[in-house]
C-alpha cells in the first residue's frame, strides 16, 4: 500500500465535480495561471482550457496548500498551467520574517 490513505470515492468524486467547475469558470472567465492564489504561484498568463491534459499549458486545478502539507482533497483550488503547477510541486508559500 502506498504512502497516501485508501479514499472512499466520495471525496474523490466531489473534487472531480469542483475540478470541472473551476475548469468551466475558468474558460468563460478567461482566468489566468494562478489566479486568486494566496501564495503567489502561477506565470499569470491565460490559460487555454481546450489544450488536451497532456500540454504543458494546459488546465490544471492546484491545491493552494499541497495535499503533502496538510491540504484538503477539497480545499481551495487555484487554475494553473500544467507546467506551473509541476514547478510549484508540493512547495509551501515562503514567509518572510522582518529583521529585528
């Protein structure tokens, strides 16, 4: 068994639903890679969501907060070109500490 809990589906289905509505809003909208996203990632380019999954510039759904960082299945989504997304990885937004 891998390192990643067994899903029930349920949760699984539900981020599928979100996944696709988020991929809708962002075609109508016209939304670019990283929008509203609270860490910062993403080129801020348009994203065609036409390309096919396979496209480096195509449409992804990121988890602000990586799963592998205590994100949830469920938790806010961000549109993100396929590319951008693998550069950001599993990376935690930096905090940056004012000297003293």
């Amino acid at each position: 068994m891998g390192s990643h809990p067994v899903r029930d589906g349920v949760g699984h289905r539900a981020f599928r639903r979100k996944q696709a509505a988020l991929k809708r809003r962002t075609k109508r909208e016209q939304l670019p890679c990283g929008y509203a996203s609270p860490s910062g990632w993403g080129c801020g380019e348009q994203i065609d969501a036409d390309l096919p999954a396979t496209d480096a510039m195509s449409f992804t759904a990121d988890h602000d907060e990586a799963l592998d960082n205590g994100g949830k299945l469920l938790g806010f989504l961000v549109p993100m070109h396929r590319r951008c997304n693998s550069r950001k990885s599993n990376h935690a937004a930096a905090e940056i500490w004012e000297a003293t």
